[in-house]
C-alpha cells in the first residue's frame, strides 16, 4: 500500500474490523517514513461480475463508482448525506445481483436509481432523470414534473410556454 502523503510503500496496520455489515474490511495504517495515519478499506470482488450492456451495445463490468458519480452530479448542493447516496448504490447494486445472473441492461440500472431517488428527493429526481432517460422537449420534462406532483401540466405544449 502506498502512503498517499510520501507515496512510499513502507506501513504497518494499526487496526482492522469489518465494516459495512462485514462487506469490507477497514484497516487503520500508519507510514513507517512520514509516520502519518490514513484509512483503507478493502472490499470482497465477487468473482461473477456483472456486465451492463449499454445503448450501443458494448458490455462493460458493473462499476458501481460509475453509478455513484453519475448520482453525486445529479445531488449537485442538495442535503443528501454520502451515506444514503452509498447506501442507495448499495441496494441498487444488491438488487440487481438477485434479479439478474450475468447481464443487465443499463436502463434497468438508471430505472432503479431514479425508482429509489424518486422517495429521497424530487428535485435530485427530476435532474437524474432528465440526464439518463434524455428528455428530448420541455414537454417531456413537463410531463415528468406533472406526474411528479399528480398533478396536470402546466403548459400542454412549448408554444404556451412562451405565450404565457
């Protein structure tokens, strides 16, 4: 392990206990050159990785770090904990291991993800999915926010946006 102060591959563990309900070790290390302490965590690689086939077809490993930072930038500067966000990806990521064996599709994923921010919080809502389901018109956004509210849309066309 490299320190990440000196860069020098010289520690020894201080301490290590199972975290995350026992998902993933963290181990409390300390650099023998600069002496400074820093955190680690190891996690358990599952050796039949899911694959997530995308729009275009190509296959790529399930990352769920991919689906955390796609979720941070819709977050932006809303009150959401760290902590929830990981725990969402969590659930997320559990789910779709029971559901599916080796592939699934990446609308499924983003299904999920806007499924479970849908309860946590509207506005992270309506900006996560505006990005992954690709809003194509203000009508389709519209509509999402109206169903969203239970309510009916505002403007029932781009023309009455600006005519109003």
């Amino acid at each position: 392990m490299l320190c990440p102060y000196c860069e020098q591959d010289d520690d020894k563990v201080i301490d290590s206990r199972a975290s995350d309900a026992g998902r993933s070790i963290r181990r409390r290390r300390e650099c023998q050159q600069c002496d400074r302490r820093y955190t680690t965590f190891e996690r358990v690689e599952k050796t039949s990785r899911l694959m997530v086939v995308k729009r275009d077809g190509t296959r790529t490993p399930f990352d769920p770090e991919k689906v955390l930072k796609g979720l941070q930038s819709a977050c932006g500067k809303r009150p959401i904990p760290e902590e929830q966000k990981v725990s969402l990806i969590r659930e997320v990521e559990e789910e779709l291991m029971q559901l599916f064996e080796r592939e699934v599709h990446s609308k499924e994923i983003g299904i999920r993800v806007a499924r479970q921010l849908k309860s946590i919080d509207p506005i992270v809502y309506i900006r996560y999915a505006s990005e992954y389901f690709n809003f194509q018109d203000l009508d389709a956004l519209s509509k999402e926010v109206s169903d969203l509210q239970g309510e009916a849309p505002i403007f029932s066309t781009q023309s009455d946006l600006f005519n109003k």
